[in-house]
C-alpha cells in the first residue's frame, strides 16, 4: 500500500524558516517525481516546487524561487520542502505528492497527474 504522511507544519511568523517532510512507504520514493503543493482558502491548489528523479532536476513557482527549496532523502524516503523568508502569502495548507507515471517533474506540476497524496499539512505565516 503506498502512503505519504507529511509533517512539519506551523505557525511561524514572517520571515521565519521552516521544514516540511513528506515520508513514503510502498513505493521508492527515487523512482519517481514528487512535488509539493499548496492550497490556501477559497483558492485553487497549485504547485509550489517539484523533483525530478530522472536527473535531479527540481522546479519551483516564481513565487517562491529563491526561498522554498525541494530537495530528497531517498535512502529515508523522503521529500523536504525547506521555507525560508516565510511571507503571510505563503499561508496554507501544503501536500506532497508523487506522479508513479513520470520519472520527469513537468512544470507546472497539475494535481490531476500526480496519483499518490499526503495527508496535508498546515502552515501559518503572521504579519
């Protein structure tokens, strides 16, 4: 049974840092792409960063360059998702996912192509 459980969620206040994680279970993790996405209320979810495992190659919205990171522990099978420079825009719930079809992350990621989800995790960014 494949199975994301994501964590790291807070309450943070602007300009703090933090790191979310996303471990799998059933599946190796390695193999495919993983992104993350969020989904702040009364808005759509989109993506916010994704890996590829093809080439290592990883994809982030403009929005975040240069802050958010994603980056990979495939011997722990997981996925991070580091925050810094946290804004009260970045407020949201945030989801891990993996696409088992594609080795390759497709930017942008759409929620409709990746078939493994985590559970969410909640992070809040005060002014």
């Amino acid at each position: 049974q494949v199975q994301f459980v994501a964590s790291g969620g807070g309450l943070v206040q602007s300009g703090g840092s933090l790191r979310l994680s996303c471990v799998g279970s059933g599946v190796t993790l390695g193999d495919y792409a993983v992104a993350w996405f969020r989904q702040a209320p009364g808005k759509e979810r989109e993506g916010v960063s994704c890996s590829s495992a093809s080439d290592g190659s990883t994809d982030s919205a403009d929005s975040v360059k240069g802050r958010f990171t994603i980056f990979r522990d495939n011997a722990k099978r997981t996925v991070y998702l580091q925050m810094n420079n946290l804004k009260p825009e970045d407020t949201a719930i945030y989801y891990c996912a993996a696409n088992l079809m594609r080795r390759r992350c497709v930017w942008p990621p759409t929620a409709y192509e990746y078939d493994y989800w985590g559970q969410g995790t909640q992070v809040t960014v005060s002014s």
